[in-house]
C-alpha cells in the first residue's frame, strides 16, 4: 500500500481513534479511583495497633497482588450478568465498568502496599517521604492505562478494539501494522512524559527529604507492576 | 500468610461473584424497553456483515428488522461472534440472536432454539487449489485453523484426527490460513462460498464435499423456553416459510438458492386433505413431528463417565465437563501445559532482556547504550498487548507476504511480554549498580566481571525483579488473543461448546491463583537460600 494512502487513513481515522484513547483515560481512572478507596482501608488496616487487622489487610493485599487480572476480566465479562432488574427499571452493567473493576484489584495491592509506607513515614514526622507516595500513584496511572488496553478482549470499544474496527472497516491489511504502530505512539506520547515527570519530583522530593531515602526503599516503591 | 487461608478467602471471594439471574418475561421486558436487542455476526457475509459506516447488515440482520417490525418495537443489533455469542445470549446482553447458529441436541441443552430452523449449512474446508485431497480422511493428523466455538470442530477433529488450531474469529483463522499456519480452514460451507466470490481467495478451493449438514436456528435464552417470547418468534418464521420471504431474503443477498428452504417453504404450505395446515400448532402448542427438526427428535446415547457427570449437573446444576468428558479434559491439560511452557519462556526471557539490556548500558559504548535505554523505554511505556499485535499480525503479515515465514504465536506472545517485563528489570538492574557505586565507585555491571557483580545486583533489586517475574506470569493470558492454546483459549473454547461459563471461569480463576502462587512461593525459596548463602 502507497504511504501517502495509508497516513491519509490513519488521519481520517484519527478522531475515532482518539475517542477510543478517551476510553482508556476514562476506565483507568474508574480503576484508579475504585482502587485507592479500596486500597487506602487496606493500608490504614495495616497500620493499625491491632493485630488482627494488620492479618486481615496483608492477605487482602497479598490476594489482590496474586490474582491475574487479565484473567479477571475474563471472569467478570462470562459471570456478571450485563443488566440488572431491579423494580422494574433495568441497569445495565457496561463492560468497561467490569475492565475497570478487573484493573482495580491490582491499584487496590499497589496502594495498600505505598500508602501504609508513606503513613509510616509522616507518622514518624518524615513528611517529604511521605509524600513520595504522590508521583508513585501517578506512575502507577500510567501503568494502569497501558493495561487498560486489554479491555477490548471482552469488547470494551476502546483504542486497540477500534484499530480492529479499523481493519476490519477498511478490510487493508497491510493497513494493519501501521494502525497497530499508530495506537502505539497514542500510549507512548501520554505515558512517556507524565512518568519522566514523576520520576523529577520523585528526585526532587528526594533530594529535599532531610534524611535521604535510601535506593532500594524507592526501587521497593516502584516494584508492585500490573500486567 | 498461609496457602490455606488464601486459598479460602478467595472461595468466598467467588461464591459471592458467582450469581446471575436472567429476566423471567423476556417479551415484557422488550415491550417496556422498546427495543428488541438482537445478535448478528459482522464477519460471516453475507449473513451478517459490517457495512462502509460500520452498520450490521445482511441476510440475518434483514431477518432481526422483520422481527422487530412485526413486534412492533425498535431494533438494535449488537455485533457476536462463534465463540461469545451464546455466552451474550446466556448473559442476557442481547434478547435474541440470529447468527448462524447450528441447531444440535448439544445446544438445545444450553438455549432455546426457535422451531422452525430458519436456513441449513454443513462443513467444508477452504484450502489452496493442488493439493492432494479427495477424502476427509487425508487430512488425518494434519494442522487445520478453525474458528473457536464453531459447533463442527469437536466432531470433525474426533471423526477425523485433525490437528485443529483454534482462532478467536474468522479473520484471524483466514489469515493463519493465507500465512500457511495449516493445510486449510474448517468452517461452513456457505461462508467459505461466500469468500470463494472474492479476488483475495482466488487460488483456492473447496474440494472436499461437504459434511455434517444442519439447520441453523435463531436461539433465546435457556430460560425463556415455554415462554410468550419463543412462541412469538417461533409463529414469525413459521410464516415466513409459508409466504416465502426467507427464499426473497436470499435472492436480495444473492446466494445460491438453497434446497433446504425450497423443501421448507412446500413444508410449511402443504395441506391436509380436510383443507387445514399440516404445520399447525398441536393442542400442546407443539408443531407437528414431520414439521421439526429430524436429528433432535432421536436421543444421543451416553453412558459410563459422562452418564455419571450429567448425573452431577442434574442434581447440582455444574457442568464440569473437565472432569468427565476426554476431549474437554485433554483440551484443558493441554492449556495448562502451554501457559507453563510460556511461563517458563517469560521467565527466562524477561531475565535475559533484563540482564544483557543493563550490561549494555552500564557498558557506556557511546551509541549503543543509547540505543538500548531508548529501546527499553519503549518497551516499558507501551501496553505489551499492542506489542503483541504489532509483531504477530503486523510485521508478521509483513515476513509471510515478503519471505514466506510464518510467526508461531507462542514465541511472539513469550518475546514480547520478555521485552516489556525485560525493560522494567533493566531499569531495575541499573538503579541496583547506582545504589552499589555509593559504596564502591569502581562497580559496573560488565560482562568480564559478571560472575561476581551480577549477584550483587540481583541482591540488591531483589523485591522489583520479582514483583516484575510475578507480573510476567500474570499476564501470559495474552496470548489468548492472539490464539495460542493456552489455559484462557482452552476454557472459554469449552465454555463456548458447553454453556458451563460459572464452572469454566472458576476453574480458570483457581488455576492461574496457583500457578502464580507457586511462582511467587518459588522466589520466597530461593530468597531464603540466598539469604543463607548471602556473602554480601
């Protein structure tokens, strides 16, 4: 296929796609949000005086850091009807509240693991610290909307499910590599920067801590991923 | 915290997950919506197709606006495919769907099949044109894409020992078809007539006569069977047989008339000889036995270990078809065993990528560094299923057009997700040499010195490379989507034949929690061993 042909594709498909993208932000702040409120009970839990609860909140945690949450969304998209009847007025349960419950359970892990660490710190009245806690839940966002991008598996229209769409639309495939490369580059523009971001006001929160952060406390900050 | 503890909480987890009831009234429901929800295929033209606006259109969405019409309600069609559209079905996501549906014994247990069946089709295999084939029984052991949750593919691999390999659409199938991936695609003879009539497809064929000829049936949920919705329904097409539409529907698409409704529309119009209908509602609002379906009305026989699990799912309602039925258990192993050997490969990969990537960097080579970290980074900040696609369909189309090599799925799925996981653990590594140059400034991680630096390292960013392993493993399911039979593939294949997605699902859940589990409790192992073994 001509290159001129196939950019004069990408960019008539251009606002399409972008309202996929939208879908991404979209879901994984639903993720987000569902999975800090969860999350920060976790972490308050864990530091709490009573042992018991600390228990309780490690297995949460420790649960919620095992289970796949591409295996998740699966789960939710065969097991949870799509609508609900309740007297006689029908709600409907969309897919893309299921890909955002599905990413939740991973934020619920990261935040009960950062936050109770970051609650230890300002209780030990080391508030720069603490507030480490900030960039790590944006670069945690970032890695929430890269996997966002498995929702269109149970058929969330979102970016990738739109590029086949694409495809499928334009029934090219050799239009397929470059509308694949084309989703790419929306992922790489919006996570790129806002992480080199987080990661200046993490050295910069660093280097204003009193009491420097050692290394590895930052590397175990960073360390719970999703998939 | 213990396994057993774990292994509770998540039971509990489930069985509050678990629950799902569909609407009673189906009927009421759509009057009081005012739209009939109605599922059709978009990849099976012309019966169901996506049209330049991106509409469903084609000989079954014509059939959907004839019912909607006569039910007086608006239409809304949502795209299925093979694989979930008795699932939607079964979800409650669509009211009804009319998508090429074969009518079998096996499918009357898990939704309502509208009696008369609308249309018939058998199997087929579109292959290049040369090959040495007469029979089905050539095709013995061979590799043959099919579609997943097409109703043929089980008795067609049984009957003829054929090595399918199965895809989650049509498109997907057909490409691995035209990249060589097997000798030819399994799938319905009218569809494969349908491709047959297109430039792209020139070159191939369909020389095996058909086999396993059935009627398709537009299908409602399990539940509402009995119901004033199956009824409605089952009254529409019987009329349409009589006044002859179905045959106007297939000339509008132009597809070969079919016997199947020219033997029906005379069915369906013949007379008594007191004058009256011989296709009329019996007292029992049945139709009459000459006016059904011939192949339900005989009784599959089963017996001994499958007699003892219909047993289990009568009494308990599951349907754990792994645990009784051959095909289905061996399906299920042998996605276990593929998302082990993909583990095992993502494992190996990501620490590799990771290892070598921070060796060159930390090397300091002027352009090569550079070009790793701008490689790394990449890789880190792009979501690895777009990776995925970009190699497998992507620059794999691209080989196979120019060179004639074909990707194996697999490799690409463990290739991929190593050089996203790989990246992470680079970053890892590098942050570990840092911290290690605050104590000794000469501490480079190089491949001379690799021997004694590397353990250092791996000590140091302990926790993230594991956290970044675990992660790893988590997300092998994606080679799902790009068809690779691993555990994901394997049970909603199984769902797709058998309608047990509760069962299916938490099974799926439990088995991935383990392997994960038994991931993380190996790392756990080998912290302990180093830990006693730690000269650091």
């Amino acid at each position: 296929m001509e290159p001129l042909e196939t950019a004069r594709a990408l960019v008539a498909w251009t606002p399409f796609l972008a309202g996929g993208f939208v879908w991404n932000i979209v879901i994984s702040l639903t993720a987000m949000a569902i999975g800090t409120a969860l999350g920060s009970v976790l972490a308050v839990m864990r530091t709490a005086a009573r042992p018991v609860l600390v228990r309780a909140s490690l297995a949460l945690t420790a649960f919620t850091r095992n289970v796949p949450t591409f295996v998740v969304l699966f789960y939710l998209a065969f097991v949870i009807p799509v609508e609900f009847e309740i007297d006689n007025i029908v709600y409907p349960f969309p897919a893309w509240v299921k890909a955002s419950i599905a990413l939740a359970i991973a934020v619920v892990g990261f935040v009960s693991d950062n936050l109770s660490t970051a609650i230890r710190a300002w209780r030990g009245g080391n508030r720069g610290a603490a507030l480490l806690f900030i960039p790590g839940w944006t670069s945690y966002f970032v890695i929430i909307v890269m996997a966002s991008s498995t929702a269109s598996v149970i058929g969330v229209g979102e970016i990738v499910s739109r590029c086949n769409t694409v495809i499928g639309a334009t029934g090219r495939n050799g239009l397929m590599l470059w509308v694949y490369l084309y989703a790419m580059t929306w992922f790489f523009l919006f996570c790129f920067p806002l992480n080199l971001l987080m990661a200046r006001a993490r050295r910069r929160l660093q280097t204003r801590i009193a009491s420097p952060v050692k290394a590895t406390d930052v590397a175990a900050a960073k360390a719970t991923d999703t998939d | 915290m213990g396994l057993r503890s774990i292994a509770a909480l998540f039971l509990i987890l489930l069985c509050g997950l678990s629950s799902g009831e569909a609407a009673a009234d189906r009927l009421d429901l759509i009057r009081k919506r005012g739209t009939l929800i109605v599922g059709v295929k978009g990849d099976y033209p012309p019966f169901g197709m996506l049209d330049i606006d991106g509409g469903l259109v084609g000989f079954e969405p014509d059939l959907a606006w004839e019912i909607a019409k006569a039910l007086d309600v608006q239409l809304q069609l949502v795209g299925v495919t093979s694989a979930n559209r008795l699932q939607k079905l079964e979800e409650g996501s669509v009211d009804l769907i009319i998508a090429t549906l074969g009518d079998t014994a096996q499918r009357r247990r898990i939704a309502t099949i509208i009696e008369p069946n609308y249309y018939a089709s058998g199997v087929n295999l579109l292959m290049p044109h040369g090959k040495p084939v007469s029979d089905w029984t050539d095709l013995r052991g061979q590799k043959i894409c099919a579609t997943q949750g097409a109703l043929f593919n089980r008795p067609m691999a049984q009957r003829y020992l054929l090595d399918l390999q199965l895809f989650n659409g049509t498109r997907d199938a057909k490409l691995a078809l035209r990249d060589g991936r097997c000798v030819g695609w399994l799938y319905d003879d009218t569809a494969i007539a349908g491709d047959l009539t297109r430039q792209e497809w020139a070159g191939y064929g369909m020389p095996l006569p058909s086999s396993m000829v059935s009627p398709w049936g537009m299908a409602i949920a399990l539940d509402a069977r009995g119901t004033a919705f199956e009824r409605a329904l089952s009254d529409i097409v019987a009329g349409w047989h009589r006044s002859g539409l179905l045959m106007e529907i297939e000339r509008r698409w132009n597809l070969k008339p079919s016997a199947f409704l020219f033997d029906a529309h005379e069915l369906w119009r013949r007379r008594t000889p007191g004058g009256k209908l011989l296709c009329a509602r019996q007292p029992d609002g049945e139709w009459p036995a000459e006016c059904r379906n011939k192949a339900i009305l005989t009784s599959t026989d089963v017996g001994g270990l499958q007699r003892i699990g219909l047993l289990v799912k009568e009494q308990t309602g599951l349907n754990v078809t792994i645990a009784y039925d051959d095909y289905d258990r061996s399906h299920f192993l042998h996605g276990l065993l593929v998302t082990l050997e993909l583990v095992a490969l993502c494992l190996a990969g990501s620490l590799l990528v990771g290892v070598a990537g921070a060796v060159a960097i930390d090397a300091r080579v002027p352009l090569l560094s550079r070009a790793v970290k701008g490689l790394a980074t990449v890789a880190r900040m792009t979501p690895p299923l777009l990776q995925i696609y970009v190699v497998f369909f992507g620059i794999g189309g691209v080989v196979v057009q120019t060179y004639g090599w074909t990707f194996d799925g697999m490799a690409v799925t463990a290739l991929c997700l190593s050089l996203y996981a790989g990246a992470a653990n680079i970053f890892a590594f590098l942050e570990a040499a840092a911290h290690l140059r605050e104590g000794d400034a000469a501490f480079r991680l190089r491949p001379s010195s690799l021997r004694s630096s590397l353990p250092a390292a791996v000590r140091v960013a302990y926790g993230p490379l594991v956290a970044t392993l675990v992660n790893v493993v988590k997300a092998t399911g994606m080679a799902s989507a790009i068809g690779v039979p691993e555990l994901i593939s394997a049970s909603t294949a199984i769902v797709a034949d058998q309608g047990n997605a509760d069962v299916m699902m938490n099974v799926l859940m439990v088995t991935y929690f383990l392997i994960v589990l038994l991931v993380v409790r190996l790392f756990g192992m080998l912290e302990r061993r180093m830990v006693r073994h730690g000269t650091a």
